[in-house]
C-alpha cells in the first residue's frame, strides 16, 4: 500500500500476514502446561490441551510483533534496555 502524505513524501507500507491464521497462547487449568495453537478466532474456544486433553484452558495475551520499515531500509524497534526490548 503506497500513501501521499501531505508534505509530498511517500510511504510505503508492506502488510504482512493478512490471510494468515493467528497464533494462540493457552495455559491448562488442570495440569499448568503452556501452548501456542494456530487456528481461527471463531475456533479458538474448541482448543485442548496437547498434554492431558483438557478444555479448561486460560487464553494469555502475549506480546505482538511489528514489522515495518520504509523504501529506505528503516525499521521499527523498541530502543535498548526499555520494557519492551
């Protein structure tokens, strides 16, 4: 996607993942295991556990990931020793 701003520079924005399906992170309520599923957010309530085959399962909001950058090469990063570098 190219975009005119108004001070005549142009950007360029690359979209990344967008028929992609998201990733899920999933605690057991019943034996404590961590796992990322890879499924629609319609099906994400239908996820088991790959340890005991529980449904219980507590969904945990982790970080994202960013990509970006302009024609020029740049990208977008959290600076050095911030909470989220």
């Amino acid at each position: 996607m190219t975009a005119k701003i108004a001070d005549s520079k142009i950007v360029t924005v690359k979209i990344v993942g967008v028929n992609e399906v998201p990733t899920y992170d999933f605690r057991c309520q019943e034996c404590g295991e961590r796992f990322t599923v890879k499924m629609s957010w319609k099906e994400r309530d239908k996820a088991t556990c790959p340890a005991c085959g529980s449904q219980k399962l507590q969904q945990l909001f982790t970080g994202i990931t960013i990509l970006g950058g302009s024609s020029s090469g740049g990208s977008c990063a959290a600076p050095a020793g911030s909470r989220f570098s």
